[in-house]
C-alpha cells in the first residue's frame, strides 16, 4: 500500500469536511467563508501544496482567504520551511493541527501493519500447538473469513484482513480447547 501524501489527505479532510466531491477551491472557498470555517486552515494548506500557487490565488480572489494565502506565502517561501513550521511542537495554531491529523493517520498505517505481524506470528503459532488446520479456520462460519484473504495473511500479505479480522481468529483460535 501507498504511504499517505500529505497532499492526498488533504483533498480527503476537505471533501469529508465539506461534504463536496471535487476539489474546487472557488467553491470550498465559498463555503468556507459562509457555513464551514473549519475548512480555512486546511484548504490554505491544500492550495499551497497541491497547486500553483497563481492557480491557488486566483481561485481565492474573491473569498477572505485570499489574505491568509498570501500571508502564508510570504512567511513560508518554500515547502520545506512549511513542513518545519508544521512540525513545530510549541504553540500549535490551527495549521500545525491540521499536520498533526495527517501524521496519525499516516502512521496508523505503520503501527497497525506491525500488531498484524505480531498477531500473525501468533496465529500461526496457535495453528501448529493445537494441530489445527489453515482450512478449518477458514471455514468456521463464525469468523465469516474470505479464505483466499485469510490464507494471503497467514502468508505473510499484512493487508489482506482488517485488524478486527485477525484479532477475531486470534480470539477464536485461544478460546478452543485442546
């Protein structure tokens, strides 16, 4: 799986924010100087880093964000002194929390890949101390397992069960008796 950009979770925030499709900037503008000011920070972040910034501004031109942008553009010339502002950890604004979001969300990724291999390492290991079978694992209707996914995942392909899933068999497979 692709790791998150942080371009890529940001048209993500703004359409879930929104509740828009697309990535209009005219019109999440408008929206956020009428009914959503939650979308100001991270569509300031998104216009920096996702376009031009001539397409950004004049998409702005008649909305109150014009003038952050141009702030923004003023104190942070290039986008590596943008990301060193947002990863500062004293007095976090509203922009550096909008990075924060997209740091847990990237590494939520990484952290559950790591319990899934820790999981599967004890599943495998339940498998082989109670003599138990790959395939009557994938077939208890209980656990409602895809078994192609399921025998993918204990081969070694992380991403082929959700965490709940594999914390379910876990469960299962602890609670039979030998």
């Amino acid at each position: 799986m692709r790791e998150l950009t942080f371009s890529g979770f940001l048209k993500r925030y703004l359409q879930d924010l929104s509740g828009l499709n697309g990535e209009n900037l005219r019109l999440l503008a408008e929206k956020a100087d009428s009914d959503n000011p939650r979308l100001k920070e991270p569509l300031i972040l998104y216009a920096y880093f996702a376009k031009e910034e001539t397409t950004a501004k004049r998409q702005f031109a008649n909305s109150s964000l014009y003038e952050e942008l141009c702030v923004f553009l003023k104190k942070h010339k290039n986008k590596e002194e943008a990301i060193k502002y947002l990863r500062k950890k004293t007095q976090i604004d509203n922009y550096q929390r909008v990075y924060k979001s997209y740091v847990s969300k990237r590494d939520k990724y990484k952290s559950e890949l790591a319990l899934k291999k820790d999981i599967r390492e004890e599943i495998l290991l339940e498998l082989k101390n109670k003599g138990l079978s790959t395939y009557s694992v994938a077939m208890e209707k209980k656990l409602n397992l895809n078994k192609s996914n399921f025998y993918s995942f204990l081969r070694g392909k992380m991403d082929c069960i959700t965490l709940s899933s594999a914390y379910n068999i876990l469960k299962y497979l602890k609670e039979i008796k030998n």
